[in-house]
C-alpha cells in the first residue's frame, strides 16, 4: 500500500512539473531529460507497486505458527506458515532460515546486514487437513550449537528471519517472518546442521535444483560419464537493468554539470582546475558501471565434460573462448569474488568458480553466483570431477563465522 501512494505522488508530481513547463514552454532540453528520467523512475516505481499489490490481493497475509516459542540455539525450529490462499507450486516452496547481524552508524542507521549463518530446506508436500483454499507449510530446521541468539539489544543486533518462497506463474509467493532463536535449557552442544530432509514433506535439495535458482542449467547422463553446465546470458537481467539505470542517472548528472562548467569556465579553466579530477572521477564511475550492467547481461558460460575431457566456453555472448584440457591439466579449482551487495535480506558476495590450468591459464566456469553455499558444492563436485582432493577450507555447516570470508581468500594456493 505504502509503495502504491508513493508511486502516485511521484508521477502526479513529476507529471504536473513537466506539464507545466512545456505550457509555458520554460523548459530547456536539460530540464526535459530530467524530468522524463523522473518519469522513468516514477514508472518503475508504480510497476514495482502494481506487483506488490497483486501479490498481496493474491496470496493475503501469511502467519508463521512456531510449535515451540523460542526457537532453540543447538535444537531445532519448527512450525507452519498458514497462508490464507491455495498455493501449489510445481516445484515445492523453499524455505531459508537466516541469522543476520546489523551494523548501524553513529545515528541508529542501518548500514549493513551480514548473514551469520543460513540454511535453506525444500518443502515439496503441505499439511493435510487444513481449511479449503488455505495452504499451510510446515517448517522444521536444526539450528547449530554455534550460532548466536537473538539479540535486539546488542550494539550489534542479531535476529533470525525466516523466507518462504515459491514460484508460480504471475507474481511468485514470498514471505518473510522474524524468528524468536535462543539458548533454552533444551540447548545442546555439538549439534550441526546438515540439508538431510528433516521430515517427509521436504526433498533434499540437489546441487542441480540450487543451481537452477541462480539460472544454471546442470545435466547429467545416467552413467555420469557426461556433465553439461550451462550459464546463458541474460540470466541477471534485473540486476543488469538496475545497474544500467545507475549508470545512466550517473551519466546524465555528470554531462549536465560538465556542460554548466564548460560554459562558466571554458575547457582549458576545467582541464586546468580541480573540477578536472571530480569529473574524470564520475566519468569512471559512469563507465564502470555500464561494463558491469553489459557483463550482467551478456556474461555466459558452457561446460562439458565427457570421461576425462572437458570443454568449456565462456565469455560475452558472441565473443566467448572456447579452452578444451583434460582433467590431468587442472591444477586447482577455486571461488573468486565479483562483487558485493547489501540489502534487507542479508550481505551477498557474488561468487566466480574459476579452473586453474598447470599452464597458469585461468578459465572462468560460472560467473555471479550469489548463494556461497551454491558456489561452494558446485566448486567441490567440479574438484571431484577433476580428480582434486576436497577443499581444505568448505565450510561446516553449523559454522558461526562469516561465509563470506572464509571464501573471499584463495582456497589452493
């Protein structure tokens, strides 16, 4: 509801502005880019509105039913998310329990939210017996003797938040709850946590289905003598587009100052000035941004192995290189970070699986992987296919440290 006004005062304003200057005609071609661009903006926030709202007339309000409150630090979480419509997905619903840690500023901001831990389950089957036209999703996930309680009142808070979503044709299903998580006198030690199904209504979710939602394709023969990895482009298209509007917003707003100073000041009085560095800043900046939307869209890759020999393609679509070895080439395996995001939901470093080649050749399998467990089991099943030994550094389930840095060093060197 809050987005859908928000998008209609946006528009209404930024309408009623360019109406206005184009009646009395005060409006300069700087002036109209801005505000068509405003307008752009205003669509974009009324399309993202306009979902929101289908999405709740869709699905309603979903409730999260714990068995036991709280739930237990080195036990488990259990309950049922009821929601307040039908829902069958054809691929089940994909719950993730998430401990997240928030930094805030000197004001009480929140400025970064990092995932402390993270498990993830498959349900596959719903609760019988539930009213007509209700969905109820049971829930069940062990939560590691290491990891830490909830805590509000810390200078670093720490809270557990629970996501259920599923796709579906039209808007997927997504909800997400907060999770009561502490040490109880039913707390254990030693307890881990593993992706063995905890119920029967869940299925254990492969490394091809955690592949699929990163938008890579895994086939495998029967005998699995062959092993086809397929990354195609466009599969960041959102991020790509969020990117591109950046680098855009950046471009206009640099050229439009840029244009003001040379008629105030002359090229030579901009070369010849500080305004010289601001500018050759931004103007990096802007690039840089659109290489890295045209490196989200375009970025693809192909693997194919059969016995011992691998080939694989990768590169922008239309320029890739093609590199043909044998498992005995390989010198290592390993996880190179991209790029980091942040966002409610968690901090995200987007991970590359790259081969090393005894040549010193480093061939890139799959790029952007933005789940590190996903890139962490497709880094082992490569290594096993390669005939490496197992990374010293996987992580253990159940680990309280941060993934991410455990994975930002090199793994083989």
């Amino acid at each position: 509801v809050y987005w859908a006004w928000a998008a209609l005062f946006w528009n209404l304003v930024c309408a009623a502005v360019l109406i206005v200057a184009v009646v009395e005609g005060s409006a300069d071609w700087k002036l109209m880019l801005t505000l068509v661009g405003l307008n752009v903006v205003g669509a974009l926030i009324a399309a993202y509105a306009g979902l929101r709202v289908w999405r709740a007339l869709r699905f309603g309000t979903s409730k999260l039913e714990l068995a036991e409150t709280p739930g237990v630090v080195g036990g488990r979480l259990t309950g049922v998310v009821r929601i307040p419509a039908r829902v069958a997905p054809a691929e089940g619903f994909q719950a993730t329990l998430a401990c997240q840690r928030t930094s805030r500023d000197s004001e009480g901001d929140a400025t970064l939210v990092k995932n402390l831990w993270e498990g993830e389950r498959r349900i596959v089957e719903t609760l019988r017996g539930d009213s007509r036209g209700r969905t109820a999703v049971p829930i069940a996930f062990t939560i590691p003797s290491t990891a830490p309680p909830t805590d509000a009142t810390a200078d670093l808070p720490v809270r557990w938040r629970l996501r259920v979503t599923a796709k579906l044709p039209g808007p997927d299903y997504r909800a997400e709850f907060d999770a009561p998580v502490f040490l109880t006198e039913d707390s254990q030690d030693g307890v881990v946590a593993d992706e063995t199904p905890l119920s029967d209504y869940e299925t254990e979710l492969t490394l091809a289905d955690s592949l699929r939602e990163q938008g890579i394709v895994l086939e495998q023969s029967t005998g699995g003598d062959q092993w086809r990895l397929t990354a195609a482009p466009f599969r960041r298209a959102w991020v790509g587009l969020s990117v591109m509007l950046a680098a855009l917003a950046a471009s206009c707003v640099t050229g439009v100052l840029l244009n003001e100073t040379l008629k105030l000041m002359g090229f030579w009085g901009v070369i010849l000035s500080a305004t010289f560095v601001f500018f050759a800043t931004f103007t990096l900046i802007s690039l840089g941004l659109w290489l890295t939307s045209l490196e989200m869209f375009l970025s693809s890759s192909k693997l194919h192995i059969v016995g011992g020999r691998w080939t694989t393609r990768s590169g922008w679509y239309g320029i890739r290189r093609t590199h043909a070895f044998t498992a005995g080439q390989i010198k290592s395996i390993t996880l190179k970070k991209r790029m980091s995001s942040s966002d409610a939901r968690g901090s995200r470093s987007w991970k590359d699986v790259h081969i090393k080649l005894h040549g010193g050749e480093s061939v890139c399998l799959a790029c952007y992987l933005s789940n590190p467990r996903t890139a962490d089991r497709l880094r082992n099943e490569l290594r096993r296919l390669a005939g490496l030994d197992q990374a010293t550094r996987s992580r253990k389930d159940g680990e309280s440290q941060e993934w991410d840095k455990l994975m930002d060093l090199p793994t083989d060197d």
